[in-house]
C-alpha cells in the first residue's frame, strides 16, 4: 500500500523535509543515487555533509533503488538541482506510472530550452498528475521544529490535497496550496534570479534606500514576467517569488543562499574557478533574460546580471546602467 511519502534527493532540503515529516509520524522513503549516503542514513541516522549534527528520524528510510521508492510511495517530491533532474526524471520514468503524483522542489528550469521542471517531468515519465513545492522554508529552520511555510501548486485537487496530508505539519511546516503552477514554478525559479542582484547590490554597499528600490523593482519586473508566461501575477508577490527573495538574501541564509553569494562574489570582482558548478539561482539569471525576450517584456534588472554573470560587465557598471533605467519604470 503506498501510503509513504517518496522524496528524491538527500541533499540538505530534500534530506530536512523527509525527516520532518519522517518525524510527525509519516513513512518515508528517500531515493539518493549515493549508496553511502543511503548506508549512513540508515545505519548512523545521520547525513553529516549536508546536515552536519542533525540526528534524523527513525521512520526515515533511504534506498538507492528507485524502483522501491516507486513501490512505497504514492506522492513523491524530487528535489535535486536542475542540473540533475533530467537523469532523475528518466530513471523514474522507468517506474513511475498513472497511479503516482510528483511533485519537484526545484527553483529553476530544466536544460538548454529553458522547459519548466513539470514539462520535463510530463516528458519523461507517465505521471500526469505533477504539482511543485516552493517557499522560504530553509533546511536549518525545518529541523530545528522553526516556523517554516511553503506553497504547493497543482491544478489537481488530489495531489494539493496528498501533499496538505503529509506535508502541512504546524508549528514545523505549513502549507499552503495553489492551483497556479506556472505562476509558482516561473516564481521561484526568478526568486532565485533577482536573489543574485541582491547580493551584487549588497557587495557594493549601496545601502538600504538603493537596496529596498531594486527588491521593489524586482517584484514588478517578475510579477510582469509571471503573467507573461501564463500565470497570476500576485503569485510572485508570495511565498514562492518574494517570499523565496528575501529568505535567500538574509546573511543568515547562508549556504543555503548559493545565489546569493554567487551575487556578493560577482559585486567583489570575484569570478568562479572554471567547471565548478553554477548553482540553480545563477542558471535562472540566464534563463529568465531568454523568457523576457521570447515574451517581449522588458527586464532590465535580469539583462543586466545576465551581462555580469557572462563577464559583459562588471557588477558596478550594471548598478550604474540601472540607476537609470529604475527610473523610467512606474
């Protein structure tokens, strides 16, 4: 009977969220291609590289084998990078059917065409019912019992409903529920975006009057950009657009905010060493500069990171380019 809640990926927010609600009393089953990862989560409780000193439920069992998550589990939440979910997504397409809802956690879109996370997984595996997880819940704040809330979006009642069922654990977690899935997958993955701007700004010092215009502009920019790819503008005004934003530029964030210190380092004149890896906020940067030009909206603060992200201008004279664009904008 498939009565576990399946989760894809024992990184730190995928690791948080299966022990939570492994916690509140929930079977779950964690799929991780790490066979020692796997091991340690079983026989130590315990995944040290992305939860150092965090003791794990005993319900939670992990497994490199996706064909028992599959066999367990009747809801299941991928959250991996989106440089990994096209592998994710084809492994599970070969034992993932009809009867299984997924949900992803993936705060960008999925390979060289930009395809939102949903239409990749509708691609690749036979699942129709798909809905995504977003929100400024932080894998510190959900371990440690913290106020936490995110938002699932679905235009399937059965699967909002499944995921409010295992996932909607006050005071740790609350969840709220969408119908808009565009709205809330566009949303998160632009959060991401704009979070590496924020950081820029804040490397440049440029204080909190400057600072608190480029988080307003950001909002109008992506709330424009939402209803341009076919979803509710107010949706980047919650918990998966502005929401995200500001969580993921808080200094407290941290790790947890790779786009974020992706931004400083770019506002320093630092660049990354080349093949390391481009975290997901920073690939969104480019991604979202494409969707404005296809939807023909004007973006001058993504446009402008993008040109820094691809070494066209530094972080100083993108500040100066917007200072005078910011003010054309109503």
């Amino acid at each position: 009977m498939r009565a576990a809640l399946g989760v894809v990926g024992a990184g730190g927010f995928g690791t948080a969220l299966a022990s939570v609600v492994a916690r509140a009393g929930h079977p779950v089953v964690l799929w991780s291609t790490s066979q020692s990862v796997v091991e340690e989560i079983n026989r130590e409780r315990s995944n040290r590289d992305r939860l150092p000193g965090v003791e794990l439920a005993p319900s939670l069992r992990a497994t490199s084998d996706p064909a028992e998550l599959a066999d367990q589990a009747r809801l299941v939440v991928v959250a991996v990078s989106s440089a990994d979910v096209r592998d994710r997504a084809e492994r599970l397409g070969a034992v993932l059917d009809g009867s299984h809802m997924l949900v992803h956690a993936i705060g960008a879109t999925a390979g060289p065409d930009d395809r939102r996370v949903s239409e990749l997984l509708a691609a690749e595996t036979a699942v129709r019912r798909l809905g995504t997880l977003a929100g400024p819940a932080l894998p510190a704040d959900l371990v440690a019992g913290r106020f936490a809330a995110m938002v699932c979006a679905s235009p399937f009642d059965e699967v909002t409903a499944e995921a409010r069922r295992l996932l909607n654990l006050p005071p740790a977690l609350r969840l709220y529920t969408s119908r808009d899935l565009i709205g809330v997958e566009s949303a998160a993955s632009l959060s991401g975006a704009y979070g590496v701007a924020i950081g820029m700004a804040d490397s440049l010092d440029m204080g909190p009057g400057p600072r608190a215009v480029l988080v307003t502009r950001a909002v109008a920019e992506g709330q424009r950009l939402v209803a341009a790819m076919g979803g509710e503008p107010r949706t980047f005004a919650g918990l998966a657009g502005l929401g995200n934003l500001l969580v993921r530029t808080s200094a407290q964030s941290g790790e947890y905010a790779p786009g974020y210190q992706f931004g400083r380092a770019l506002g320093r004149g630092e660049r990354p060493a080349g093949g390391a890896r481009v975290p997901d906020p920073v690939r969104a940067v480019g991604a979202g500069a494409r969707l404005a030009r296809r939807v023909r909206q004007r973006a001058p603060i993504l446009e402008a990171v993008a040109r820094v992200v691809d070494g066209e201008l530094d972080a100083r004279g993108a500040a100066v380019a917007l200072s005078d664009t910011v003010a054309l904008e109503e």
